[in-house]
C-alpha cells in the first residue's frame, strides 16, 4: 500500500514537472532547491479530515519587487482535490520593500486514505531576463472514513469458496482485436470530422465577428450552465474567443495554451488593456475545465456577456481603422489627381 502511494505521487510530480517545462520551454528555466530573497510557504487549515470535509489550502510566495513572479497554471497541480472555491494572486507589500501574494483554495475528496498535496512550481523571472523554478514544500493530508470503529460496521457474512474457472485467452485476444479495431475507427471518424469542420471554417468568408456572434447564439441554446454541464460550457466559449482572436488578428490561437497565448499576447496585436481581464477570463475558465471546478449561474452569464463585449468591441476598433485608412487612401488620390490636373492646366 505504502509503494503505492510513493509511485502515485512520483508520478504526480513528473506529470508537473512536464507541465511546467513545456508552458516556459522557450526560456529554459533552471529547477533550484532556494533562491535567495524568495521564500514559499504552503499550508492547510486541517491535516487529517474526514470525506467531505472542506480544506483550506494556501500557497504565500515573499519575494523581491525587482522579481516578476509567473504564477503557474491554475487547478493541475492540486493532486486528487476537486476545487470547490479559490482566490488568487493577492498581492500586498512589506514594510521591507519585499511583495507577499497568496492564493487560496478550497478542496475536497470523497475517497479515504494518506494524500499529498504536490509541490507547487513557482517560476521567477529576473530582471537580467533569466527564469528560475522553485518547488514549495509538499502538504500531507489524511483523509479518515466516516466509520472509524468496527462497531460502526454491519455484520458482514463470510465468503463463499470462489470458484475457478478455466483459463482460455482465445475469447481475450479477440475481444482485445474488437476494441482495438473500434478505437482505431472512432480516431478516424472523429479526425476526418475535425478536418472536415477546419475546411469549412476556412471557406466561411464572412467577417469574423458574423461567425462569432452565430456560433454564440448557438451555444447560448444549449443550455448547457442551465443543466451543469460547465466544462462543455467554457470549452466552447473559450474556443468561440480563440478563433476569432485567431481570425482577426491571422495568428494560430486555437492551438496555444493559456500560457503561451499571453507570452505572444503582443506580437499577435492584441490591445493592451484588455491583458488582465483575459488573464483572469481563461485562468477561470482553465479551472472549470481541467479543475472540475463547479462556478455560479451568475458567474456563466457574465463570462457570456463579457466574450460578446470584447467581440463588438474589436468589431468596432477594426471597422475604425478600415473608415480611417479609406479616408486617407480617398485624401491621399483626390491630392494627386489635383497636382496632375494643375500641372496638365500650366
């Protein structure tokens, strides 16, 4: 049991680990055991808990001012915990100088036994432009039944002798054949259905807020907050945001991650002071869909009326530019017909 539990956890931390280094595998940054002026902490209101029970779960980061900290991906670094509620990246200063951010969850399990929650990777960038990675401390938590005495148990009858029958791998090997056939043709019927949709869509020569404002009309029909059903709900609207960011600025966002989406966020052209507000947008919605955390109604509608705010808003900050670059283009000819006519006239 004990093995187990040690190979579980190895394997959390390289998935992590993985994670970390592909999302700021440009920089290569250095993994370090400590880095002077920046300190980590992580802790846990309660470390044995029965199932149900909420945990509060808080990661402080100290840190110099001349040091930007890059905060990780939200929600895959939280181990076997669904997130039931967080609020990060709070920022305060010390009286010496230094900034303090803390992030909060709130976490829970409905399975019994020993559980680490994994060291988080926190990347720092300095201002000589190198990045460091420090992992904090790993949190241990035990997770109790709500059955702890024998006494608290039903009577349960012995067991029957099993009976054992007749090993034959035949009916194994073609039930395996079977299956194997099956994945391989539902892997082609569903890449021939998304080729198929990324034809289409690049033969679709209406503007790109006509497609947006369309395939969000669409969505809002299904119903899909009203039913539960948040993680379909965010990949849609995430993915409606990303192809027209995508169709509008000529850059390939559909497939990059959150990361690396504002890591590029400049060199795409995408205006300035809408940087914090995305941010917040796609962390949020990286926490319903890969977190399984569960938001409000509220909180859907919202990030609905928010994705159809900032579409109408670069439809009109693009019609704009086009009315102003006709109007110049219009100055510019009636300018050269008048000297041509004067000249003509001499």
């Amino acid at each position: 049991m004990q093995f187990k539990k040690i190979v579980r956890y190895v394997k959390i931390v390289a998935i992590l680990s993985l994670l970390w280094s592909v999302a700021l595998e440009q920089d290569k940054p250095d993994t370090v055991s400590n880095i002077q002026g920046i300190e980590i902490e992580t802790s846990v209101d309660k470390a044995e808990v029965y199932i149900g029970d909420l945990v509060n779960y808080t990661v402080t980061v100290i840190y110099d001012s001349i040091v930007e900290l890059l905060p990780p991906p939200l929600g895959a670094n939280l181990g076997s915990f669904d997130v039931k509620d967080y609020e990060t990246d709070i920022v305060t200063k010390l009286p010496d100088g230094r900034l303090k951010s803390q992030s909060h969850f709130v976490l829970s399990t409905f399975t019994t036994g020993e559980y680490i929650i994994p060291p988080v990777p926190m990347a720092f960038q300095f201002p000589d432009g190198n990045r460091k990675i420090l992992l904090s401390e790993s949190v241990p938590i035990t997770v109790n039944s709500l059955l702890l005495n024998d006494s608290d148990s039903a009577d349960i009858r012995p067991l029957k002798a099993q009976f054992e029958f007749e090993r034959s791998y035949t009916k194994i090997y073609i039930l395996g054949a079977v299956i194997l056939l099956i994945i391989v043709a539902l892997a082609y019927y569903f890449w021939s259905k998304s080729r198929r949709r990324r034809e289409v869509e690049q033969l679709d020569l209406r503007p790109a807020w006509e497609i947006a404002f369309e395939k969000l009309a669409k969505l809002e029909q299904k119903k899909y907050a009203d039913e539960g059903q948040f993680k379909e709900y965010y990949l849609e609207l995430t993915e409606i945001l990303r192809s027209y960011f995508g169709r509008m600025f000529a850059a390939n966002v559909s497939d990059m991650t959150t990361d690396e989406f504002f890591d590029k966020y400049e060199s795409i052209g995408m205006p300035d002071d809408l940087r914090e507000n995305l941010r917040e947008f796609f962390n949020h919605a990286d926490l319903v869909k890969f977190a399984r955390f569960n938001p409000e109604s509220e909180r859907c509608q919202s990030d609905f009326t928010y994705t159809h705010d900032i579409i109408e808003r670069l439809r009109k900050d693009f019609q704009l530019k086009a009315e102003m670059e006709a109007r110049i283009q219009g100055q510019t000819t009636y300018a050269a017909s008048s000297r041509i006519t004067k000249g003509g006239g001499a």
